[in-house]
C-alpha cells in the first residue's frame, strides 16, 4: 500500500508553490535546513550526554555498597602502641 505516488508529490509541489511562491522556496528550504541541523545536534549532545552519565555509573560504585575491613597493619600499629606504653 504506497501513500505517497509520483502524482501526489507533484500535487503537493503545485499547492507549495502556489500558497508561499517561487520566490519564498529557497528560504523556507534554508531554515527547514538550518532547523534540521540544530534538531541534529541537540539530539547529539543528548545521546553523548545520556552515554557519559552511564559510563560514570559503571565506573563509580553507589556508596554503600562495598564494606571495606580494618587492615592488617592498622591493628598492629594499634597493638604496638599499647605495648609500648606499658
């Protein structure tokens, strides 16, 4: 089922040019352009955005979630302190 056949685009076209003019078609064409470049970009930015933040997540771990034990050499440092004080 195609919508879209050769005679309805010509259709289209004539009505185009015959409510804005020959004249106006070259500017509607560069800002639909410049439009479509800025639409473009932005969707870019969101996209490099949304994948920066989701790299950031995977590298840092949320707090909380890893517990960490007293070292080795922080309880003997603790324990030769108090020997020495004796």
């Amino acid at each position: 089922m195609n919508l879209f056949k050769p005679s309805h685009i010509i259709f289209l076209l004539i009505v185009v040019i015959l409510l804005f003019g020959y004249r106006k078609l070259p500017d509607i064409a560069r800002s639909v352009g410049q439009s479509m470049k800025v639409f473009k970009k932005e969707v870019k930015e969101l996209r490099d955005d949304d994948s920066k933040d989701s790299q950031a997540q995977i590298q840092q771990p949320q707090e909380g979630t890893y517990y960490t034990e007293p070292t080795q050499s922080g309880q003997t440092a603790q324990s030769a302190e108090g020997s020495s004080q004796k």
